[in-house]
C-alpha cells in the first residue's frame, strides 16, 4: 500500500514482496483485535494462504492489500466468536477491574488497565468509527489505505475518525470524573 | 472562551498526507493555545493506549514460514501431477467451466451500478470477501437424477433427490458429496469414491474429476468466477436485480460439447441450455439459494435447486473417512488402469461393442469382462445387471458410431433382441483414452 500493488501477488517471489510491505501492518492489526501476537500471527498467515490459493481470482481485486485487511478483520472477528463463554466472561471481568483506580499500580499495569479501559469506551463508539479509529492508530494506515478497506470517501473517513476521537476523549474525561467524585 | 480550533483538524494532524508547514503551522498554534494543547495530548494518549502492545518483528521469520506453507503445497500438487495420478477417466469429466453463452435480450441491470461490468465485479469481490473466511459449509441439493448416476447427470423426467455436500477448508481442505447410492470422500490427500452397487472403492488423487461438474460448489466462490466472468467478457448475458432483501444474478449458459448429433443434450448440466439463477444476501452477499433450469421451448424445467446452505457448522473428523467399507477393496486409478491394459485394441468401436453384445449372448463372461475394469471386481453387481439383462441375447445390428456433447469417447447404437424375444435399441457408451488405449465401456447397458 505504501508501493501500489495493482494486482494480488501471482508467484512466492511477489508474495514476498507483498508481504514485505504488508505483513507488519496485518499482523498489528490482527493482534488490536486479538489481543495477542500468537493467534495475530496464526490469522494472517491463514488468511495470506487461502489467498494465494485462489490468487487467480484475486487478480480483478484492484487493492489486494486493502481486501487482505478486510479479510484479517473477518477471521480475526469469527475466533473471537469462536473463543468459549468462560474466556469471554473472564475478559469482560477484565474490563470491569479495569474501571476501578483505587490501589496504586505498577506503571505497567496501569498502562494496561488503561489501554483495556480504552478498549472498552471504543467499543461503544459506532462500529464505523471504532473501525477507522482501529485502522490508523493500531495498524498505522493512512485515511487513503484506510478508505480503501471500509470502500469510503478519504473525507469519510476522516469525519468518523474525528467524531470518534472527540466522543472517545469526551466519553474518558467523563469516566475519570465518576472514578475521582467515588 | 474556549478554542474547539483543533477539533476541526484532529483527522489532519493525525494524516501523513498533511504538508510539514501546515502541521508546523497548527503544532505553532497547540504550542500557544492550553485548550488545544490538553485535547492534542488527549488524542496523543489515546492514540498510545490503542496500540497493540506487541513485539513485531521485520516479519522475515512470519514470510519464510507463510512461503515455506505454501511450497508445500506446490509440491504435493506437483509430484501428483507427474506421478501420472491426476488422470480423470472414469467419469466424463466437465472441463474447465467455460461456458458459451448465447445473446440475452432485454437485460436489467440494478442502477446503483454504474455499468454491467462493474456490477458482476463488485458482487464478486464482495462474495469472495465473504466466503474467503469460511471455515467450513453444509450444501444441501435437490436435483432431478436417479441413485446411481453419475453426480453432474441429471434427467428432466426424474424426480428430485438429495445431494448433500460437507466442506471444511483449511490447508488440506476435506469435502464429502453424497447422495443415494454414491459418496465422495476428500481426507486432505485423495478422493475415494463409493459406490454402492460397486464391489471397490476407487482411490483418485486430490483433483480426481469424481463429482464431474459438481464439483465447483467445493469452492463457492469460484462458481461466481466461473459465472460472472461472463459478465466481465458479455455483460449483456447476466442480469443482476434486486429483490428485497437479496440480489438474483441470472446466468444463461448453452449446452457445451459437439451436439450434430443431440444425443447427449441435456443429459448433464454442462450439456444442458441452462438458466442458472443465483441469490445472494443484498448486505453479506453470501451466496443464499441457487436454481438451475433446462431451458426447452415449451416450458424451462428446474433440475436442480440448492435447499440449504449452512456456513461454519462444526464438522467431525468422523464424515471425512469411510469408516466401513463393508470390506469392499480399495483400488487406485493406477491399478485401474493397469486393468484396463488387458482389453480390447486397434479395432474400430463398432467392432469392439460387436465383440462385447455377441460375447453376452454366448455368456462368454470372460470376454465380456475385458471391458471393463469394473467387471471383474468380486462384489460388483455391475457384471451381474449385464448378465441379466444381455445373457443369451441375439445382436441384430450394430450402428455408425458417433459422437455428442463433451462424452471423451463414442457412442455405438445397436439393436438387439433379449431372451424374452422383446427388441431392445440402446447406445453403447465406449473410450480409449487410457494408456493402453483399449476399449472400455462406460454405460448404455
């Protein structure tokens, strides 16, 4: 994305290439949803796979790194369904412990705290604007790569970026306010 | 009063694309203004907060391991492909699906496309995307056949039954295909077929045409390459409407194959004048229902429907091997081959089906049994449905051999008269296109 590719690689030599500029990006991205570099790992090479598969039809996709995120997205998406009650009902305990700032912490605890409290709040921002907030700051894409994945106008995009961000902002202070006044 | 200046440019101060001078410009001002400078330090923790906390490296290691993956499985097709195995004889084998459309008029495309090429395309990319992250499907198909044909055969007259098929992708990608009297097996490494009248199960490689024309519902989006390539090439043979809450794309596909002789048209689907027409979820566009027709001029007839279609149910290992085989013999295309090498050569067909009719009326089995592998398999009841039928007949006439659709071999006509004294006209079905090159006949018995 940062070199137009214009069609999705059609031999290991392009792929390298490919995957050179792209697999950071895709894994960053795989990981802020899964929450860890394993199974972020584990996705994108699943999904790189299945798509050099049928590299052939892919040849008519105009922005194969753009699909390929969207792709990531989804499988990254459907094993978190997948995971079972327990490990869902204990990361929602996680973020509920996350809410409460009563005893001191190590700093990289409280770093952690805070990144799920963020987690949190960004889940309640409408999808659209949690999924640009998602794609600039946890993959590191541009508002055009990013507009390429959501099918989007750039301007778009960027109004949900800066409704989200100032909602988000909004939705913190509001937070830390109700955590000092308990 | 408060300054909201940066809430109108927080997008570009956090664009790439913004010019050093206007990002200098605006840093100049946050650097002045406390409003802004506190909500710019805001957005900056919680951009910091949003980052994956994980340790990324160049991805060298990730992209050998993912290329590593992929040449092995170059390799296994490879040393398939020249170990000989990947030879699709034993059923009429629908080639690549390239399908000849005849001109469709009055065409309507959905006008929230731009053109007919960009509406095919856009369904298409969308479907890929949505099927890409399969884990698995269950099809269910009612099509107008009979138990034990062959699973692209299909017959306007029959009654509909159930095919049923299991997919599970993945590196090594599992299916099954079932349906009354036939079953497919793929376990990652090769195809078996049951069949239940037969005394064997036939071991094919990965790509082995067992399912024929079946077999581009494994990948469900390549049956939208296959059709909407079309749309790409002739836009104006595929009609894309929407209705309701789904999109119907139609496809009008004509019968493949040489039919100066219509013997064989409509006897599968690629030789069928077909009317195909699919349904799609409008927001997903995950493929919904599928209907083909048999168009004929007095009224289209529908010989197969896709009832179901649920997308990632769990699958047991379990479906993905023939657990009983009821003893029956495994037996691969090479073995088969090899039994082919024992038939009948370097004689015109008419005379080969002359041999094998005369050789039923003299119950000459042993002859009779050269061709055909499937004969002389102990368990078979293919000998024994020959036997009831021919033993003791009296061959009248053979014919002209000819060809039909995409048959890789010939048919001979031959008239001949059963021990009840009734007459009976068929069409012997017979090839070569074995190593061997000797005769072998495939059905119209």
């Amino acid at each position: 994305m940062t070199e137009p590719v214009f069609c999705f690689p059609q031999s290991p030599e392009e792929l390298r290439l490919f995957l050179k500029i792209n697999i950071g990006r895709l894994t960053l991205h795989a990981g802020y949803l899964l929450g860890n570099r394993e199974d972020a790992e584990d996705v994108v090479q699943e999904v790189i796979i299945r798509a050099y598969r049928i590299r052939e039809d892919l040849k008519m996709v105009s922005n194969p790194a753009a699909y390929l995120f969207r792709m990531v997205s989804n499988a990254a998406l459907d094993q978190l369904r997948r995971r079972n009650t327990r490990e869902k009902a204990t990361i929602r305990m996680k973020h509920l412990s996350s809410m409460k700032f009563s005893e001191p912490r190590e700093d990289g605890l409280i770093r952690e705290e805070e990144r799920q409290r963020v987690r949190f709040l960004l889940n309640k921002l409408p999808k659209e604007q949690a999924e640009v907030i998602g794609f600039r700051f946890a993959a590191d894409l541009t508002f055009q790569e990013i507009a390429g994945i959501v099918e989007a106008p750039v301007t778009t995009v960027k109004s949900r970026f800066s409704y989200g961000l100032i909602k988000l902002r909004s939705m913190m202070k509001e937070q830390k306010e109700v955590t000092y006044e308990m | 009063m408060k300054c909201d200046l940066i809430q109108m440019k927080i997008a570009d101060l956090f664009d790439d694309q913004m010019s050093p001078e206007e990002k200098q410009e605006w840093l100049s001002h946050i650097g002045k203004c406390e409003d802004c400078r506190e909500a710019y330090e805001d957005f900056l923790a919680l951009a910091t907060s949003l980052r994956p906390d994980l340790k990324i490296s160049d991805g060298e290691e990730q992209i050998n391991k993912i290329l590593t993956e992929i040449e092995k499985e170059r390799t296994v097709v490879k040393t398939l492909r020249a170990s000989g195995i990947v030879w699709h004889r034993i059923l009429r084998v629908a080639a690549t699906i390239v399908i000849v459309l005849g001109v469709a008029a009055g065409i309507i495309y959905l006008t929230t496309f731009r053109n007919p090429v960009q509406a095919a395309g856009s369904l298409l990319e969308k479907s890929i995307r949505a099927m890409i992250s399969l884990k698995s499907v269950y099809m269910v198909f009612a099509v107008r056949t009979y138990a034990n044909e062959n699973f692209e055969s299909i017959d306007q007259t029959a009654g509909f039954i159930d095919f049923k098929i299991w997919k599970e992708f993945g590196t090594e990608p599992k299916w099954r295909f079932d349906k009354p009297g036939r079953s497919i097996i793929m376990d990652g490494q090769s195809q078996y077929q049951l069949n239940q009248s037969g005394g064997y199960v036939l071991k094919g490689a990965p790509e082995a045409g067992f399912v024929g024309w079946m077999k581009m519902f494994l990948e469900p989006m390549k049956i939208l390459e296959t059709e909407l390539s079309f749309a790409r090439s002739n836009p104006s043979f595929c009609t894309v409407k929407e209705k309701g809450d789904q999109l119907e794309l139609t496809v009008k596909a004509t019968a493949q194959g040489n039919f100066s002789n219509p013997y064989a048209l409509n006897a599968t689907i690629p030789e069928a004048n077909t009317r195909r027409v699919y349904l799609f979820d409008k927001d997903s566009h995950m493929l919904k229902a599928l209907s083909v027709y048999v168009e004929s001029e007095q009224e289209d007839i529908c010989v197969l429907k896709l009832t179901e279609i649920t997308v990632d149910p769990t699958l047991p290992d379990s479906l993905f091997v023939f657990g009983n085989r009821n003893g029956k013999p495994v037996l691969t295309l090479e073995e088969w081959d090899q039994a082919a090498a024992r038939g009948l050569k370097d004689i015109s067909s008419e005379e080969a089906v002359r041999i094998f009719l005369t050789a039923c009326g003299k119950n000459d089995w042993k002859t009779v049994q050269r061709f055909s592998p499937l004969f002389s398999l102990p368990g078979s009841n293919t000998l024994k449905i020959i036997q009831s039928r021919f033993a003791g007949s009296r061959l009248l006439g053979i014919g002209t051999s000819f060809t039909s659709g995409i048959y890789a071999g010939v048919y001979v006509p031959y008239i001949i008269q059963i021990k009840s004294g009734a007459t009976i006209e068929g069409n012997m079905a017979i090839r070569k296109d074995n190593p061997y090159q000797t005769w072998n006949i495939d059905g119209g018995y």
